[in-house]
C-alpha cells in the first residue's frame, strides 16, 4: 500500500502515458490523434519533473551567503535531508557534481553541512523539460499546419475517409 | 580553429539554415546551402583525419567540463557517420538547384532549403554529440524539418504520409527521452561516457531494463526496423526527389548509428546482448524485413516505393551485422551504412531526373527511357547493380562482410539468406530495367529525340556512380575505417 501511495507520482504518469496512447492509436481523427501525442508527451514532461523534485525543496537558488562553500553547503543540506526517497539520490548526485565544479570533494561538502542549509529540488531534470516543452510544441504546431493542409486538400480530416480517396485515384 | 571543428561543423549550418529562409531570392538560398554544406563537408574530413590520426576528439561546449558541461566527442564510429552525412548532404544540395525549382513553388524555395539545411544539422548533431539528451534535441531538429520537406511534395498524398511519419516519429522520439530519463533517474547523468561508467553499478535494477526497452523500441521506429517501418514507403514516394534521396541516405543511417552507440558505447555489449538478449529480436525482425520487404519490392508499380521497401530491406541488413555483435558483423553493418547511403543516394536521384523530364516516375511511364535518357538510366544501372550487390561495387562490399560475418557465427542459413535476398534484389531492379530498356517508348511520333536531363542533375548524379566504383574496387579505406570502428564499439583494442 505504501508503495502504491508512495509512487502517486509514476502512476499518474502512467495513466496519462496509456490514455495519450489509446487516443493516438484508436482514432481516426487528425486532430484528435495529435491531442493523444501531446498527452502522451506530457505524460513524460510530468516524469522528468516529479524525477527531480525533493519533498518540501525550494526553488534552486541561492539563499544567504555567496561563494563556493555555501554554496557547497547547500547541496550537501539537499543530499543529507532527501534520504531515502529516490529523486533525492538523483540529487545527491547532481550536488556531487555542483560540488566538484566548486573545487571541493564531496566528502568536505559533507562536513561543512549544518551551516545554513536550504533544501531544494533537482533543477536539471526541469531544464531539460523546458527544451522537451518546445520540441513538444514545435512537434503539434508542424502537426497541426499538416492538418489544414490536408484539409483543404481532401475536404476531410478523418483518416478513413483520406484513406478512401486516395484508393480510388 | 581546427580545434573548434566539432561545434563548428553544427554551428554553421545552424546559423545558415534561417538566413537561406529569409533571403528572397531561390538560388541566393541554394548558394548558401551549398555552402552550408560543403562547410559540413570539409568539417566531416577534417575531423575524420583527426580521429584516424590522433584518436579520440574531445571537445567541451563552452569550456564547461563533462559530465557537468555538454561534451562533443568523434571517434571513428561517429566522424564516419558525420561524413556520410556531409557528403551526402553536399552531394544533394548541388542536386537540388534543378531538381527543387522543377518540383516546388518559387516562394516556398527558400523556405525548403532553409529545412534543408536544419535537418542535415540535427543528423550531424546527433552524430557529433557525447550528450544523450544532446542527441534527442538534434534528433527532433532532424525530424521537425524532415516531416516539413516530406510535406513539400506535389502529390497531396505528400502530406498524409508526412503526418503519419510525424506521428510514428514523435512516438519514436518520445520513448527515446523515457528511455533517457529513466537512466537519468538511476545515474544522475546524461554523458554517454559517464552513463557508461556508472550504469554498471545500477543494472540489476528494474529500471535499467525497462529504459534499454523504451530506447531500442524509440530507435527502431526512427531505423524504420520490420515492422516499425509503415511510415517509410510512403515518405519517400511522396516527398521530393531530393529529400528523398538525402533522407533515404542519411536518416535511417544516423537512426543506426544511434542505436549501435547506446548499445555498446553506453549500455555496453556485454548488457545488450547477453543479458537483455537483444539479438534475439533483432535478428528475426531483420531477417523478416530483408525477405519480407525485398519481396514486397517485387510487385510495386512505382520506381520510388519500390526503392523505398528496398530501402526497408537493407536496413535489414545493416541491423543483422549489428545483431551478430561481433567484430566482423559490426563491420560489415558500419561499412553498409555508407554504401547503402552511396547506392541509394544514386538510384533516387536517378530517378529525380526521371521526375524531372518525365513528369512521374511509374514504371508504365518508364517505358522506353534507356534510349532517351541514357545517362540517367545508366547512373540508375549502376546504383542497382551496386544494390544487387555486384562485384566492383560497395553493394559487393557490403555482401562479401555481411556473409563473411554470418559464415564465422557458424549461421550458414543466414548466409544464404543474405544471398537469396540479393537475388531478389535482381529481380525488382531488373524491373525497372527492363521497362527502361525492353519496351518501346510509346508515344514516339512527336518527341523520339533525347530527353536526356540537364547536367546539374546528371554531374551529382555521377559523381556519386564514381565513388560507388572507387570504393567497390578498393575498399581498404573504407573496410579499414568500419572495422576500426567496430573495434572500438565492441571495446577490443580501440586504435
């Protein structure tokens, strides 16, 4: 049971995921079937966002002090709070490397933990989601021009109906 | 700035692409896809001399150091495929002075070539990334602006097929991303070299397999593998003749290309193929294609589909050598992705300047063309006979390794698989030859003369029939760069 109420977040994405499909697969429907593709695609943006979200985090940005210790600090306060929960390993990670990057191991990051620590969400996965958006909404926009193109080409929208009138030429 | 050339040779092009769509003028656009592209060229040879002499490129977008920074790096797997593209992507551009006016309305000239361009730079952008999300972006740069060409077409059906690739390519594309965020999820990276080291530790996890699932089912939709492949025939009858044959070349090559790179470099061969098994989807569906869709090649009245289920066919044997993940079957893949891209390349444009001056290119209107257009037919010829498979020409190449490869794998039937298919090979170009050859052209009273196409058609066209020959006859470059690359792709000594 906790492991069902546990992973809300995957089911939902899930669902969302099989509903996009069914709608992509089952219609006929031009339109409709881009609809199902941008479910479909959401369903994913939801799965890279609920990736890198930390319980009770805060935006990613940078509170209080300046310089690479706190700032090595803070990640070190993301990494030890997160505890168990998976999307907090993925943190743990991503810190291990803003730490690197700030010329520190991680284990010296992790002494220094206590001073200041704010903990906040994975922001990588949300960023690269971002880009994911764009493509998503390049992908229905081409989409969509397709469609009153093919519109005003067949009269039609529904693939039966094209299917037809191409097997009769 | 020879140091540069990995981001220069997509930066380019990149910034090229929107100024061919906003110059008004169509030959001030062509001008500067001509240039984009023999840019990408000269890029594509210079890093591939770089690889062969000094190894593996490494190159830091923006001076941020991976796993933190985006990383561009060429080894010889990816400056081969970057070169495949390039040339090829040079080669069609010359082609398409003619070939775009006859076909497309003047004002959406520009507009063509600036998606053109775009989609040449997001093949060589996947090819030249370290970045598995890196590879996504491209790869939706690729297939945005391919779906836009495809639509281009005369045909009306030119956009049904488009909107059918655009659905079962954004499918494909959107499991690649679950696919890379579910290995995201586990490592907390997204560098193939640093993914390589880490998913070790974390592949005992469900998570690990499903991600493997997700991306070889994303890839083989893009590779257009049995039976993934229903967006393709129709995609390249109806696009026009030069996206057809830069397409036909270099996207399902790259598509190839992304699958070897996941399997060995990131996931490793020792995961893929003895734990997940993958070879043995892989060679039933490849197998199932090659015969399946050379037959099926047999009974289609248009030259374009034809070549189009061949098309299906030979990527078939591309992911049998893969499938056989051995150093010989890997090379003999490799070496198929370049001269698959060299033959076909020469048959759609051979039949673009059939387009050109015939108006269609069904076989009934094919009648009689080897006495009118008897360049054009004899560019075709020779593409098929490298199709069939012929000594003296890459298909002979590709053949002799592929067969090899099965043979040292103890998998006789394969072989002779291999060579059963290339008789039916025979049988489809014979096809269209002997329509061009053997029957009379039919309406002669008015115009018997010759039809023959212009040479801004017939000179790409031929030089691409010449570098068929060359490395039919001397294939040591070519086999020496594909089995070095295959060395590196199984981990066995990278030169």
């Amino acid at each position: 049971m906790n492991f069902l109420v546990g992973h809300y977040n995957y089911e939902v994405v899930i669902l969302l995921m099989m509903v996009g499909f069914y709608i992509l697969i089952s219609r006929g429907n031009l339109v409709k079937k881009l609809l199902g593709l941008s479910l479909f695609q959401t369903s994913v943006f939801i799965m890279y966002i609920s990736l890198g979200k930390v319980a009770g985090g805060t935006a990613p940005i940078l509170m209080g002090g300046h310089g690479g210790d706190d700032h090595a600090a803070e990640d070190a306060g993301g990494h030890a709070v997160g505890g168990a929960d998976q999307a907090a390993e993925v943190l743990g990670n991503a810190a291990a490397e803003v730490a690197q990057a700030a010329g520190q191991t991680a284990e010296a990051a992790g002494h220094a933990s206590g001073a200041g620590e704010v903990l906040y969400s994975n922001p990588l996965p949300h960023v690269l989601i971002l880009t994911a958006i764009v493509v998503g909404i390049a992908t229905t926009a081409v989409g969509l021009s397709l469609v009153i193109r093919i519109k005003e080409s067949y009269g039609t929208i529904e693939e039966d109906e094209i299917h037809d009138m191409d097997e009769s030429l | 700035m020879s140091e540069h050339l990995p981001v220069l040779l997509v930066v380019v092009p990149l910034l090229a692409a929107p100024v061919a769509a906003l110059v008004p003028h169509p030959r001030v656009a062509w001008a500067i896809t001509v240039g984009a592209a023999g840019w990408a060229l000269y890029a594509a040879t210079g890093l591939l001399g770089r690889v062969m002499e000094e190894g593996v490129i490494r190159y830091e977008l923006g001076g941020w150091s991976p796993p933190l920074g985006i990383e561009y790096r060429v080894d010889a797997v990816n400056a081969w495929v970057i070169l495949i593209v390039a040339t090829i992507g040079a080669i069609t551009a010359l082609y398409a002075l003619r070939s775009v006016e006859r076909e497309l309305e003047r004002d959406r000239i520009p507009l063509f070539y600036a998606a053109f361009i775009l989609c040449m730079t997001g093949l060589l952008g996947i090819a030249v990334t370290g970045d598995v999300f890196n590879v996504f972006v491209f790869l939706e740069i690729s297939s945005l602006s391919a779906y836009g060409l495809i639509a281009m077409g005369q045909d009306r059906r030119a956009l049904t097929s488009s909107y059918q690739y655009l659905i079962m390519g954004s499918v494909g594309a959107t499991f690649i991303v679950i696919g890379i965020g579910l290995m995201y999820g586990m490592t907390g990276t997204l560098n193939m070299m640093d993914l390589a080291e880490r998913l070790p530790a974390v592949m005992d996890t469900r998570t690990i397999p499903v991600a493997f699932a997700f991306l070889t089912v994303g890839f083989s939709l893009k590779l257009a593998l049995f039976p993934l492949h229903l967006w393709l025939p129709n995609a390249y009858t109806f696009a026009p003749s030069t996206v057809t044959a830069f397409i036909a070349s270099t996207a399902t090559k790259v598509a190839v290309y992304m699958m070897l790179r996941f399997f060995f470099t990131v996931f490793g061969a020792a995961f893929a193929f003895d734990v997940m098994n993958v070879d043995m989807i892989l060679l039933p569906l490849s197998l199932v294609a090659i015969f399946s869709m050379s037959l099926v090649a047999i009974y289609q009245d248009n030259a374009k589909r034809l070549l189009a289920y061949s098309s299906v066919a030979q990527i078939g044997y591309m992911v049998l050598g893969i499938s056989f993940a051995t150093v010989m079957g890997l090379t003999a893949g490799i070496i198929h992705l370049f001269n698959h891209a060299l033959m076909k390349a020469v048959l759609f444009m051979a039949l673009g300047a059939v387009f050109y001056r015939v108006g269609s290119v069904e076989l009934e209107a094919m009648r009689g063309l080897g006495k009118r257009m008897p360049w054009t037919m004899g560019a075709f010829v020779a593409g098929g006979l490298s199709l069939i498979g012929v000594p003296l020409t890459v298909g002979f190449i590709s053949k002799w390794y592929l067969i090899t490869g099965a043979l040292e794998k103890g998998w006789w039937p394969v072989a002779v698989l291999v060579l059963i298919t290339s008789l039916m090979a025979v049988i489809y170009v014979w096809k269209v030859i002997e329509v061009a050859y053997f029957h009379e052209f039919p309406g002669s009273e008015d115009d018997d003369g010759a039809l023959e196409a212009p040479l801004a058609l017939l000179i790409p066209t031929w030089a691409l029939v010449f570098v068929n020959v060359y490395f039919g006859v001397d294939a040591s470059l070519t086999s020496r760069i594909a089995g070095d690359a295959a060395r590196i792709l199984l981990g066995e000594g990278a030169p």
